[in-house]
C-alpha cells in the first residue's frame, strides 16, 4: 500500500436537504452516499415523496426528524429558510419536470441547489432557472457526476496543457440497454417517467444520456458546440420518446465528432466512453473502468494512465482518494461533485472565494446541454438539417 | 492440440499474373503470401510495374520467369491468353485509377480477375466494368479481404439465422493514425496517391478504408443502405482528399447506424470495428483481435465467441485452418478471399458450379461501394443532406 | 439508469472508535470512509496516534469531540468503556505489531473490534486473541476487504452451487510494485514499517498481501490448505523481509495450487487476481476490475459476469449498491465489511442473531492467516520442502 | 495501409520432405502452411504415414509426385539422398517417439533436420542426437515456434539491452483445455498419443506444452534455469501422464519464477502468456494477442508495444510482414522458423554463413528442454525437491 492523496482539514458538515429520493430510489440513494463519502454534510430534512406515509418512512430510514420530513418543497423551502439550524444546501433528485419548481423556491429563499440534470424538462425554464441565478448570485450545482472521475480531470488537463495539439475529433457515445424491450410496461418507475414526454420532457435517451455525453465532451475538451446534425430514432414501438440518437457535431474553430446515445443497445451496461483525437495525439476513456485513460502522442506506443498512477496530474489526484491500483468508482466520482459542491457552500459561509480547481458543473452547463437538445430536436425534425444551438452566428 | 478443420481435396494450381505489386509494395506483397497459404496458385506471370528495370528484378523475386516478366498490362494479356500454358487469373494491386484499364483488358481475354478495392476510381467506370462481367460472364473477385475473417462469416451466419432479431443499429468505424501529419511529403508512394484525387478518385479515406467499412456492414448485416448524411472533412493542410469522415446511415427496413472513417486518428493502426445490435442480441468484433467475436442475447451475459471455439457455426470453422487459440491474423483472411476465387476458377474449369458457401466479393459489391462513396459526396457537398445510393426510390 | 438493490431498513448509528490512523495514514482515512458509506457508524472517539498533537489535530479533522481523543489505546478502553454514551466499536488500524495489544484490551473491555490484518505479528498472538475470543463471546471483525466485493460472494456461491464441479486448480496471485526500489528510504512511513521485522512480523509481502491472496482462495472455494511448498525472497538489496514469494499449495481433497505475490513487480499497482479451475467450469477475476467476473462452463463460450448484471446471484446483488455498469470500487467493497459488522452489533445490541449471509471475515480466518504464513516461512527455511499448516494430520 | 517491411531477395525454393503429417493430421498441416508462406520451400517426397493408402493419398492432395511418396522414413532417407534433385530438408511431424529415427536417419544421410518439440521421447535419445548433430555439423532446427512471433524477438532484445535491469522473476504459463475431459476415450488421435507413455514419453502436459514455456522463458530472458520444484499432476481419472504441473524455478544469478502448465483448465484455448520482472521495468505477452507487448519502465505508465508500431525495434520488424495494426498470427510466427532453415540451408548450399539475427531453436534448446522435463519428474518423484537440471555445479 502506498501513501493516499490527502484531502484534510477541519470542516463543519453542510445541514442538507433533499427533495425527491424517497425509499427505493436509485437516484435519491446515489445522492446521499455521495453526501456522506467525504463526510461534509448530513442529511437533515428532506421533502422525500409526495406520498405522506412514504414521506415518513423515509425520514425514519435516512435519519431525519420527523419534524423536518415535509411533505412538500413548499413547505420545506419555507420552513428550512426560517430555521436558525436550517438547511444549508438541498439536493433535488426528482423527475425531469420537477427540477424547476423545487430549484426556483429554494434559490428564491437563498439556499444552494444541487440539482440532477437534465437541467429542466423545457429549455424555456432552463433559462428562466439561469437568470434566477444570475440575478440572485445563488449557487447552483448541476450532477453532472461524470465529471468528477479523476481521469476526466486528468484528460481536461491533458487538452488544456495541448498535450494533443490542435483537437480534431471526438468520438463520444452512451449505450445502455436496459430500454430495448418495453421496461416501462414492467413496473419499473424509471423506466415509466423516462419515456413520458410530461415528465421527462420532449427528450428521452438524449435528455438523460445524451446530456451527460454533450456535457463531458465540452468538459474536456473546451470546446464550444456550433452546431448538430441528429438523427432521433424511438425503436421500441409504442415509445413517444428518442432510444437511440444518433449526432453529428460542428464544434467552434473546425473540430468534428460524433455522438451516439442508446437505451436500445444489448451487451451495454453503462457504456460512456470518449474518445479525443487531436493533430498531436490523442485520449479514450471509458467509464466502466474509469481509473483507465489511453493516451497516444502520435508515433509513440500507447500508454495506459492510471488514477494516482505515474504521470498523473495534479487535478486527478487532487479528487482522488485512494492509491492506483485500488479503484474508485461511481460513487466517488459522485462525491467528488458533492464535495466540491460543500467547499464552495463553506467558502460562502466563511466568506471566501471558492478554492482553485473546484470543477463542478453549474447552471450555465446546464442550459447549454439543454439548447444541445433543444438543437438535435429541431434538426431532427428537419430531416437532420445541421442546426445551430444558438441562433446568433 | 486439437484437431485442425479440414480443407483437403486434391486440387491444380491456377496459374495465377500480377499487374502492379512490384518490389517494396505493401498490397501486392499480401496478395502474393495469400495466393501461396492455401497452395492453390502458382504465380507465374506479371506486369509487376511501369519501370522495366523493376519489373524484370521483381520478375526475379517472386519466381517468375523472365519471358513472363511484362513491361505492360496490355502486353500481358495478350501474350498470357494466347499461350497454351497462360495464365488463369490475373490480380489487379495498383492504385485505384489503375484498376479499371487492366480489369477490364483481362476480363475481354476471358481471364478471371481478382481486383484490389476500391473498385476504380469513378463510379461510371465501375459501371462500364459491371456491364463487361454481366455481359460476358466473367469472374471478378474483389479483394474486401476483411469478410475473410471467419468472425466476420459466424457474424453474418448469426444475423442470417435472426439470433440478433430484427437489426435495429449499426455501428461501424475504421480508424487509423498514418496520415495524421503529411505522410505525403515524407516519400510513402502509398501516402502520395492514396491523397491524390488524379489516382486516388475523388475520396481519400473514404475510399480506402470507408468502402471496406460499407462493404462489411452489408455482408454480415444483410441490410441494403438506403441513403447518407455525410460530413467529410480534410484535417491536414493543403490536402485535397478527405481524411476524416462521418455519415449516418439510414437501412431499407428501418435500421440506423453511424459510420467513422478516419486516417488522423492517433492510436489507431488498424481499428475496424463492427457492432451490430437488434431487438434481441448484439455482436461486436474488432479487427485487431480477429479471433474473437462478443455475442449479447439481451437478457444473458455476454459470451466471447472464438474462432473454432464452442459455438463457432459451420461458414467460420469453414474457412479456419489451425484450432481455438492459436490466432489466425490478416493474411489468412485474405487468403479465404484467394482460396474461394482458386475454387471458383476450378468450379469454372471443370464444368461444375462454385461450392456452396462461398463468399468472396464481386463485382456488385464493388459497385455498390462506388455508390456509397458518390452518395457521400453528394451529400457532403451539400451540407450533409440525406442522399439516397439510388436515384430511384 | 434501473432500479437499485435496496439495503434499506431504519438503524441506529453504530458508535465508533478508532486506534491509529491519524492524519495522512491511508489505511485509516479508508475505514473512515467505509465506515460511513452505509451510514452505519459514528466516528466519536480515537487513540489515532501516540503523538498527542497529532491525535488532537486528527480528532478535530474527523470531527471527534477533543475529550474523546485520547493519547493511548488503554485509556481509551477504559474511559469509553465506562461511558453511558461509549463506543459499540473500534477499529484497529495500526501496524501490525499494534494489533494485539489493543484488540486484547477492548475485547476484555467488552467492546467489538474490527482489525486490520494481518491479525498479528506473530502466531502466538494470534492464538491467544482467539482464545480470548472463544471464551469472552466476543465480535471480532478482520477486514480481508477484498471478501467484501460482489464479485467474490457471487464466485462463492457458484463454487458451493458446484457450478465449477469439483475443483482441481487455484492459481492465485497479488502484485504489487511500490517496492521495486528502497521506498523505505525515501521517507515512506509505511513502507519503512512494513519491512521492518519489529512492526510487521517475519514476513513482508507475504503478510501485507500474500494473505488476501490466501484468504480470497479460502473464501472462494471453501477449501482447506493442507500444506505449502514456499520460496521466499527478498530481491532488493538490504532488505530484511521477503519481497517476493512463490508458493506451491495443495488442498484437502486433492486440489492444488500456485500463489505468487510480490511487491517488486513493475507494472503491477493492486494486481491480485484469483482463477479457480473445476471439473466443470473455470472462474476468473482480477482485482483492478472489481465489478467482472469470468466464467467458463466446459465446452461453452466464455461468459463475462458483472455485479447486478445478468446471472447476478443473491450473495452478490445483496452487497452490490448501485445498478451494473455503475462500478462500485474498492471503497464499496470493504463498506460491505463495514456494513456486516454493524449488522452483527446491531443483533447483538437488540438480542437477535446476525442476519443470514453476513460473510465478514473472522478471528479464525486471521488465525488461519497466521498459520498460513508460519507453514511458509518454515519451508521456506527448509528449501521449500513441503510443510502443513497443522502438524496433525 | 502503410509500407511493409522488406523481406525480398532472390531465392531457389528448398526442396523439402516430410516424414508424418498425413490427411487431417493437425501439426503437418501447419507445417506445411508455414514452409509455403515466405515462398522458401517445396514439398516434394513425403512418408505421410505407416498406412499406405493414406501415405499415397496425401501425396496426391500434397502435390507430391507418386514415386516419392514413400512408405517409410528409411527408404525415403534413402532414396532421396540418391537422387540429384533429392530433398535439401525434412520436416519430421511424428508422435515424440518417433522423432529419433528419422532424425538420425537424415542426419546421418547428410540432410538437414527440421524436427517438432519435445526434441524426443526420452532424454538418452536426444543427447545421442546432440552428439550426432556435433559430430556431423549437421543442420537441426526445432519448431519451438512461439520464439518466431516478433514481439518475442522484441522482448529478448529488450531485455539483452537491460531495458529492464536485472531481471527478478519470471512468471510464465501455457495453460489449455482440451484434456480438461477425457478426449483420448473419445477418438481424438492426437489426445490417444499425448497421454500414452509410449508415444509421448514419461511427461505429458509438460513435454506437450510446458518445454515450449521453459524454451521461451530462456530465449527471451537468456537466463540459465538452474533447479526446479515440481508437482506434477495427473487430474483426469485413469490418466497416466501429467495433465496438471506446478514448477517453481530457479535460474543462475538469483533470478526466480513460477511455471504453470496444464490441460485442464477449462476457458483457456491456448493460453501461452509469459511476464518477466526485473529491475527497473517489466514485460508481459499473451499468445493469443501476438501483436501486442506490454512493457512497463518502473515508473512510468505501462505502454502498449505492437508488431511494426512505434518502439518496434530491429529483431522484431525484421520478422514481420506486414503493417502493425494488421494482426500476424501463429501460422507467420510458424513461417518466420521455416523462413529462418531456409536462410540457413541457402547459406549452406552456398558457402556461406547463416545471416545475422537467425534465431531458430536449434537441437541444444532441445536437449535443454529435455534435461528441464527430466528434473522435473525427478523433482514431482520426490515430493517437489529442488532438482537440478545438471548434476555438476
């Protein structure tokens, strides 16, 4: 065993709370073990269902007083705010069409957001979300949480320090497959919201995959997105929502990619992987083993890069727990987003600025990813017409 | 050990020119190795090059005597097919603009021709050559060597008998890293044509590697393209063919897919790569590891299928010769696509019909990729608008 | 994204010390956060160093009350042992020469004790710990973390299933690398302890990881080891304990084996791997990718297994958190460890029994270890003559 | 497509003969493939088999004329060494028992000997053979083929330019399937053979399998193997050679490793991977990815070497036909052996020597191989004593 990256000092736990995330949900559940990784906040209240019994059942499983499991983000978002002891941050981990309202309340009554992405079911409320921002000057945290796995730090780094040279190409697809058969017939929660256009928004594997892919892609490379070419395609038959995506891309200053997103895919898990090519070398990463980055400097052989591995950089082990070899997951890279999101809550409190190479994703990534949907939808609707994401030249 | 797939049987030779593939060349060099692993030809005439001197020292070489050394294609033809003893089958390894003025000479000698792809440089050529085998019966064998890989024969044997269901999407790319700098000024003859459109025809990489891309998802897929949307782009300076190429696919029956050709990829030497996904199943293979195949039926673990191994299909262990385990590679495919053709030319010579479950490409093949190349140009040249392979709908 | 395995149910925080693992230690900051991943324990007290200012700045770090941070481990046991409020826990987490020490202290204080391993520095002690055990009652939790991936229970069950028939092969092996040079030089605390024969006991490599090797192989296959024939080395120059060992295994019941391990290994960062071959089938897994499983029926394609995916079992979707292809790492394989001993001290504090299919690691397993490591380092000294882990037969 | 490499010239093919190696025979086949493929040779007299219809058929699916086509080695030995166009080599593909007199009949003849591994049945017969060869200066080459692959080559220059230091450990296996049953009730012949004391000799798996991994760790490590500790195992009921052999070794200079051989263990096909540890860096091979070597400079991240890529150094490209990226496989490797007799035999012919950088197994690598297959019986009959390959120090 080697010596692990050190991530000390003396931090007083942000109170959070959660809206969304009751018993049985994936996502709500992904959230608080992400919260408690490196011990910066704990789980006080929450406005978990709007189901009152399953409200309370959840309050009592996650170790919430029963005085501070409300039973909707209304009465939270007041209550809370009026607290001395109230909260200092709220997750939001609802459905597509119930980001908004929570996020406008609580930004409203001067509490930080972290909220799952997409952004909003609408790009009209994205924007409307982004302005609320803007003009309050509250914090937003988007969960973007591919973000924080080291080596996507580690590659940002590469491209910023034009360790490939000019960037050229990327290739980036997300291929699931667990929508290839009617899932949302069979009980599956998820599967029902996701492909329901007044929950999930006009936008199926694109808003819920295809986001993360367009937003990873702008993460590491830098790169701005000009325009797309898409072809949306809903195979299951009966499905009013896109389960597969297919996406040519225009980026600012002439690099080209491709994204492909499916739910209809067999054989793939959780199959994110990028790929950048650049005029002096190139990246690939896929996140089923994401402790792994492929680095080629063209006429070079190959190298393997690893997580706190030689030739790390200093932005990968700064979020990095433990030594190569030993791998972090999903859930760390997760934490890595929630822990950042509490350096900035604590820098706030203490009237600091936020630390140096803090990464989280914020409002503005999430209305860009969703004009990169709102764009792929019209031109998918015209016949793959190369649009612009914003109409401005 | 195990026991080894037979492919015995007692068989003549087919005495076998060449035009073009004189000393230092890369193509005629596999094609010469391919011809001798089954030992099924004999080389025993060429038109090796345009450079006498060199003609005669590759004449040399390869074994061939010296009468039989000709200074040009038609000279070849000519004297072959008026000796008693001439040749039975001509391959074709020059460039591209190369391949039409000697194919279609031998083809009116009634000599069979085994053709290095692209097809030609033009579409119309290809046509005109089409109408000349229709016409006269001939035998043309395309060298698309990678449908010789026996993964690729179980892939296509697989997708026949529906283990995948209905095909929904496609994913196919063809990378490689060689012209990422200018190759061209750095004295590679291979870089020098392969980027000029006098030679090359009016695709660069498109035609040397997309073409082999388009020509495996047809043959393994059984799918009939039926239009592009293809963004071509040349990444080096000042070169004038393409180096990089994207293109979304549309399939008669409704299939998609998305194609990536690229020859500024750093890291890729040779990456072909095929996945093919449908309702029920999904198959990936790359060509660098050409013994494997990876098979999803939904719902099951992925299975890694080898050559020869459990669950290898009657049309791969075919076209096998050494056991699970111990790697056939490149030139054994290739020298599939040379045994089928001495079986065809044997069927030819003793009256009977080719054996079933021969495979080798023809000259339809060759014109269809000719048109999947003049579809993406035309659509290319339009903004990437979908453009159909056939005028008529 | 699908639904996840639900670990759900209302539990009272386990109250937790720890002894060692101040500030900077790895292997401490690693049970802390395991600790918490499942929301199971509260860190409250600590011996975390000898060095008072140390222990004090640490305590205020974890967020441990000062008057709870204590400068010896006897202190400790005494003082929280005597409070209403004291700890239901301690971790042990020094050298392993200051195992036995504190484990003996809290286990006659009562107090539940989860351990690093190796369990001891010397045999001896380990014997006397278990005595200790067997006669008090008392909770003894070793963390061989590695028992604790989804992965390794799913393995288990397959061989108890006789899914593998009955077993004739183990081939075992943990490389590392971080010792290739002196590290003990350079100023790495841990290096410089885990070769020292005062801290770590007569064996180094063997101790530090040989074990999990060993007991990843008793876990798995619930096989005993009869005896071992052992070539132990201590390849770097000055270096008093062995750095790489070779060992021969033979099982009861005619099985026999190969483990090798090795912290002088280029190229290895966490490299164990454990294969396991039977009659019927074969199993496959390496560490640094935790979340796969190969698996060989004979006679059949390869299958590639992964946590919660297709042909999940019970054993291992019980300690798995999130859905497949989300990878869970090494931090989520020792939480399971964590998580289990919670469970057990919570039954012991309700008066119930520990839950069905809790597998943490035991002071038997540590016993068992410790004999593993004395039968090698016996033979080692005898010229790898073939020695039993018990000298009755 | 990039250039190849050149491996031109002009060359008068070898006439060869074959003794063994009859229809369907598995091993005669690949040596036949491999003599045809760089052009070098001429199969031209044969005793295919004992049987002579099956002898006679042979010929004629060979392309061997009827008259000599004989019906045993003797007369062949004979008869050939008469005529002016007799044999220049012969390739003996027999059963292990039936190497030595051929062997020694053709070596007394005056021909030149290409003969399968183990070099015999027993080790007498093979030093009677060393000293045979060092009498006459005849010409031996043993199809240890695996030292034909290019990375191979490339390995032992790397470690003879002490890329990787002094070298530590050497970790190597051949592990197989195909006995994992009882294949020998079940009309395979080669598996009847293999396990039959008479024909194979007193070892199995290990003179099977288990010489070419001792053969490749010296050719690549150039190490001297000084002792071994072996269990040798037959798993399979009735069984009476080894199917299973654990070895550990020791080599001159303090070097150490593990050898592990076996057939049956279920998954692997043909599983030949060999990892050598030294000083400063690493390298690590499997066979069924002969494109590929991983090496790794202490403290570096690990890179990826493959055939003809960037890093390939003079050995390897030197045996290599084509581009990287385009997957040689065993039959090239095989070739590149045959290529190499050829260049010797032509050499002889001509007065020449043999040409810099030949590297074919010659008869001392098997008697070497041998002597390692008879200390390990003597060490398994001892209860795994280290033994001695040489009685004298």
């Amino acid at each position: 065993m080697v010596s692990a990256s050190a991530n000390g000092g003396v931090h007083m736990p942000v109170r959070l709370g959660m809206v969304g995330g009751g018993q049985g949900a994936f996502i709500g559940a992904v959230h608080r073990i992400a919260s408690r990784i490196d011990d910066r906040f704990r789980l006080v209240a929450g406005a978990f269902s709007s189901d009152s019994a399953r409200a309370k059942a959840s309050a009592a499983e996650f170790g919430v007083e029963e005085e501070r499991a409300y039973s909707s983000y209304e009465e939270m978002a007041r209550a809370e705010s009026a607290r001395p002891d109230g909260i200092e941050a709220v997750s939001i981990v609802t459905p597509n069409h119930l980001h908004f309202g929570p996020a406008k309340a609580f930004l409203e009554a001067g509490i930080p957001v972290i909220c799952e992405k997409p952004l909003t079911a609408r790009l009209e409320d994205a924007l409307e979300l982004q302005a609320i921002v803007q003009a309050s000057g509250g914090l937003f945290v988007l969960t973007h949480n591919y973000t924080g796995y080291p080596m996507m730090r580690q590659a940002r780094e590469m491209v910023a320090a034009r360790e490939l040279g000019q960037i050229r190409v990327v290739q980036v697809e997300y291929a699931q497959d667990w929508l290839t058969e009617r899932a949302e017939d069979s009980g599956s929660r998820q599967a029902e919201w996701r492909v329901d256009p007044q929950k999930a928004g006009a936008a199926g594997a694109l808003g819920d995959i295809g986001t993360h892919a367009f937003n990873l892609v702008s993460f590491v490379t830098g790169l701005t997105l000009e325009s797309v070419a898409a072809d949306l395609t809903a195979f299951v038959p009966g499905r009013r929502l896109d389960d597969n995506d297919h996406v040519m891309l225009r980026f600012a200053g002439g690099a080209k990619g491709m994204l492909w997103a499916s739910q209809v895919a067999p054989g793939h898990e959780n199959g994110f992987s990028l790929r950048v090519y650049g005029e002096r070398g190139a990246l690939g990463w896929h996140q089923e083993q994401p402790n792994h980055l492929w680095f080629t400097p063209f006429g070079e052989p190959k190298r393997l890069l690893t997580r706190n591995g030689p030739g790390a950089r200093a932005s990968s082990t700064r979020v990095s727990r433990i030594p190569s070899g030993h791998p972090e997951g999903y859930l760390e890279g997760f934490a890595t987003i929630y822990r950042e999101a509490a350096d900035a809550i604590e820098a706030r409190r203490n009237g600091n600025s936020i630390p140096p190479g803090t990464l989280f994703p914020t409002i503005d990534d999430g209305v860009e990813a969703m004009r990169f949907i709102d764009a792929c939808l019209r031109s998918s609707a015209q016949d793959s017409r190369w649009t612009r994401l914003r109409s401005d030249p």
